[in-house]
C-alpha cells in the first residue's frame, strides 16, 4: 500500500509526501524516534522504555505502522501505530485494554483495530499530512475489512485539566456512544472541587474524529506518564459520515 500527495511546510516549500506500511525494522525505529521526539522532547512525557531516543512498548512488535515519508529526504515525517485484531489477541489485549475496561465492546473484537502513537513532525503539522495518513488508515481498513476503529485521543492536563474538564462536558451532550459501548477508565481523570463548566476549543485531533463520526466512549482516563487526560474514541466505518467516506474510501 502506497499513496502519495504534496504538502507545505512551514517554510512554504512543496513537499511530495507518501504514506505506507512500514516494511522494515529501519523504517520502524525512525518512526519510534519521531515519536520519542514529540512525546518526550516536545511533550514532556515520562516513558518506561529503556531504548534512548525511541518510543518503544511491548505493544510496538505486534502492530503495523503506518509512516508518512519526505520523499525529497527519506525522513519519517509522521506515524500511526495500527494494531489489528488478530495481533491483539497475541499479545493479550490492545493498549486502551490498560486504561479502560472494555468490557462492553467485547463483541465488536473480531473486527476492532486499534490507532494510537499518532504524531506528526512539527514542520509538517497541516491539513495535508493528516489527511494523507487518514487516507492510509481507510484503505488499511477497507483492503483487511474491517468495520471499528478505536485509540485514544490526549489532552494536556497541563492547565490543571480544565480543558479535559470541560471538552467532556461539551462533547458528552452530542458525541457520546451509546451505553452498550460505553467504557470505564481504570484511572479516572480527577476533578477539582472548585471546578466551573467554560466553554473550550475542541483540540483539531478530536474534531477531526468527531467530523468523520466517531464518539468518545465515556469519561477520560488519566494518563500520568504523559500527563495527559484521553478520551477513548470509536468510529464504527459504516458511520462514517458521508463527506469523509467519500474523500477517503473512494479511488484509493
């Protein structure tokens, strides 16, 4: 699988981007380190892993991952980790099986694939390189057939979750999946005692989410390591909202 499409920089340069599956431990490592970048060295995230510079978990062997490639320098510009169902049932569970119980989503494994470690390099961070991995992730979907996509979208508690707070309290009125999808986080987010409802920004990942017709499936887990609130998002592709089923699922 490959496509392919010419993004600007924020130097205003073209830039002929691809996205594939990568097919070689290289290609893997130099999305890792991408990752290690954002979430450590942009983000301030506190990972486990022992490999300097990577990003690595026990999940990572199990999953494909889908990389947006600079073709003018080679460079891994941008990352999803993908883990299918298959592989989930090898390795025990998906990641969000460790922040949530989803118990309730128990018939719906068969076809589940999980996204997650999404991230973009910050010179490449547009319109452009997001819908090319979105368009990668709905032709890995359509190619294996399968029907639900799920993975955590993040906010920063960095302001004392008050957005987090919030964005639930917004989202929850129009976008929450029905109770027999509904999950329970492990670690739920806390709340402040003196806590009053402000309208927020939704973040652009979530929008985009919420825009193609994904719900979030309860209350955000709190994730200490990357000090973050995450909402757990599901998009069932039949769903899929007609502009987006049409941009994505068509010609590819």
């Amino acid at each position: 699988m490959q496509l392919e499409n010419t993004c600007t920089t924020h130097g205003k340069k073209a830039r002929k981007l691809t996205v594939s599956i990568a097919n070689n431990q290289e290609t893997i490592n130099a999305a890792q380190a991408l990752r290690y970048k954002v979430f450590v060295e942009e983000m301030g995230a506190q990972l486990p892993s022992k490999l300097s510079g990577l990003d690595r978990d026990l999940f990572d062997d199990y999953c494909d991952h889908l990389v947006a490639h600079d073709e003018s320098s080679g460079e891994v510009v941008g990352t999803y980790r993908i883990l299918p169902p298959h592989q989930a049932r090898k390795v025990g569970s998906y990641y969000s099986d460790t922040e949530f119980d989803l118990t309730r989503l128990q018939h719906i494994r068969p076809q589940l694939v999980e996204l997650g470690r999404s991230c973009v390099h910050p010179k490449y961070r547009n319109g452009a390189t997001i819908t090319l991995l979105w368009a990668g992730i709905a032709k890995y979907m359509a190619e294996n057939n399968y029907q639900y996509m799920i993975g955590c979208a993040s906010v920063s508690l960095i302001d004392n979750a008050h957005t987090a707070i919030n964005l639930y309290s917004q989202i929850a009125n129009t976008s929450l999946a029905p109770i027999e999808w509904r999950v329970f986080p492990r670690m739920p987010l806390p709340i402040p005692n003196q806590h009053h409802t402000k309208p927020v920004e939704v973040p652009a990942l979530i929008k985009g989410y919420l825009r193609a017709g994904a719900m979030i499936c309860g209350e955000p887990a709190w994730d200490p390591a990357f000090n973050t609130a995450d909402f757990l998002m599901l998009l069932p592709t039949k769903q899929l909202s007609e502009r987006y089923a049409q941009h994505f699922f068509t010609n590819k």
